[in-house]
C-alpha cells in the first residue's frame, strides 16, 4: 500500500518514482515487520517510551540509501518527513541522529570529500498541525496518503500514528480526506462541528 502511495504522490508532483527493495522483515524486532500487536495507547500516553511501531535502525537504513542513490546522481541533500514534535519517541527522529547521521553519510562517501551532503528534516521542528497546514498550501494529496501502522485497505485509527495525524488535522482545522475504520472521540466530536 505504501508504494501504491508513493507512486500516486509522485505522480501528482511529476517527479521520479524509484522503488529499492529492502526487506526489514529478516531483521524484526517491530509490530511493523514482526507478529507483534501494534500497540493503542491515547494521545496522552504517545510520549511515554518507544512503541512496539519502532523499526531498527529504518531511518539509518533509508538515509543510507538514500545517501548511496544521492551520490550516484550528484545530488546534493537527502530529504526526510523525521518529525521531532508530535511523534511516538523513535530515537531515529531526533535532532541528534540526523545531525549524526550526516557527518557520518559525508564521512563515508566518496562525495564527501569533495562536497558537503546535508541532511534536510524541513518537517523536524512543526507540529502536525502545522505540517497539515504547510501540505494544504502546497497542494499535498492527503487523500493518497496514510500514517497507519496497522497497512489495512483503510486506516485504523487507533494506533500512535492515526491518532498523531488525526489529531494533526483537527487542530489545523480540516477533515482528514482518508476513510478510518473508527475514529477517537476527539475526532468525532471534531466532525460533529466541523459538519455544522
């Protein structure tokens, strides 16, 4: 469902699609790639500890990636949506490990010594609202997206990452366009205003 995503969101803006298979199932370790539950907590509680959702090291996989694809086009920056703010407490989203990871990407490449290779986190420091904001502005198709964790036809809303993004789309005052099998009560009574 992910790729579908991505290919459409591509699509959208006319820019390049590359897929590069990596299966993070050899690894485990998550309700995202093992048979462990993804775990429900309300949105008071996301803060507290790193969720069962928390892949190894998936942000230093991808950003290696990314970085390996970048040097062979002579790109300057590898861009990632990590976010800081309103997150579930993956270790891999913070300031630091960015920061980290691209002296090491710039240590380890050839293009590193010859130029700098930036790691761009434009998202790092919003909340979701205000990330929901700045995506209307730019035309973003929300409705070809999904945060869920649970990778069903329509989104849960109930895990970390549906409850994060509905939350996001409440405060910044718009429904969220995608279908939810439920919504949080927080959400609904949005709706029962937002409809009047």
């Amino acid at each position: 469902m992910e790729v579908e995503s991505s290919r459409k969101i591509a699509d959208h803006y006319g820019v390049r699609h590359k897929i590069i298979d990596v299966d993070l199932t050899q690894i485990g370790g998550s309700s995202l790639t093992d048979d462990i539950p993804v775990a429900t907590r309300s949105v008071d509680e996301i803060a507290d500890g790193i969720p069962t959702s928390y892949v190894p090291a998936r942000n230093t996989i991808f950003l290696s990636l990314a970085a390996g694809f970048l040097e062979t086009i002579g790109g300057e920056a590898v861009y990632i949506g990590v976010n800081a703010v309103d997150y579930s407490g993956y270790p891999d989203c913070r300031p630091e490990f960015i920061s980290a990871m691209e002296k090491a990407l710039n240590l380890g490449t050839g293009d590193g010594k010859k130029k700098w290779m930036t790691i761009e986190a434009p998202l790092q420091y919003l909340s979701k609202s205000d990330i929901i904001k700045m995506g209307m502005g730019l035309n973003v198709p929300y409705e070809h997206t999904s945060s869920c964790y649970n990778g069903n036809e329509r989104a849960c809303g109930r895990c970390d990452s549906c409850l994060l993004r509905l939350k996001g789309f409440m405060d910044a005052g718009y429904p969220d366009p995608i279908s939810y099998e439920e919504y949080p009560e927080f959400y609904s009574e949005f709706l029962k205003n937002v409809k009047k």
